[in-house]
C-alpha cells in the first residue's frame, strides 16, 4: 500500500497542525505513503507505529494512538468504524496529494461530518 508521497509546499501553512505536538505533527506528515491513494487506512496503532516509526522504540502503540487522537480533536484525521473494522482518514488529504494514477480505496468511506461529533476510537 505505501507509495511515494510529497509534501505540498502550502501544506506548513495549516493552523490547525500549528497547534498539534511536535510529535504528532511528525505522525502526520509519516502517516501519509500508510494511507491509500483516498487517504484512507486501517486504524490499528501499532501497525502504523511499526510503519511509520519503524527504527523509534520509544513510539509504542500508547505513544501512536495519543498522537491519533491529537490529530482527530485537532480535525487533522478522522478515525471512524464500519463495518466493525476501525478506519482513520486523512482530512483534506487531496489539497496536499494528487496521484497520477489513483487507485479506488478498499477502505469504507468516513462518515460524513460536520468538524463536531466524529466518533472516537
């Protein structure tokens, strides 16, 4: 599933990942070659810690799941169940990725949401 991905230059200009951690920023900016080409993926902690943070002992599951948590308050993410399987999905992934040859998601869709009221997981 991971595939090359670039970091948009008006991306650093985002408010809302102005005030996450330090460390949740950089989940965010890892987070994004996990996701598929829709910025969908499973929410499974300790698999995106493995991936993304692969040579960080100090990033545990617990480490993963605050800064995932931090990212959803924050609007950044969306972490969502369906089908009885967690999902996490980027917001507003496409302003910052555009694949060439985007691949159709094998992860079910976020709930459509206002900003308030997304389901915590």
């Amino acid at each position: 599933m991971p595939r090359i991905r670039s970091i948009h230059y008006d991306a650093w200009k985002s408010e809302k990942l102005a005030r996450a951690s330090d460390g949740a920023e950089r989940c965010y900016w890892r987070i994004h070659p996990y996701m598929d080409d829709q910025g969908r993926g499973e929410d499974h902690p300790k698999l995106i810690a493995a991936t993304c943070f692969p040579l960080r002992d100090e990033v545990t599951t617990d480490v993963m799941d605050g800064w995932l948590c931090e990212l959803d308050r924050l609007g950044l993410v969306v972490r969502y169940e369906a089908g009885g399987f967690r999902f996490i999905h980027i917001m507003k992934g496409s302003n910052y990725q555009h694949p060439q040859k985007p691949k159709r998601s094998d992860f079910a869709p976020p709930p459509a949401h206002s900003g308030s009221g997304t389901r915590q997981v």
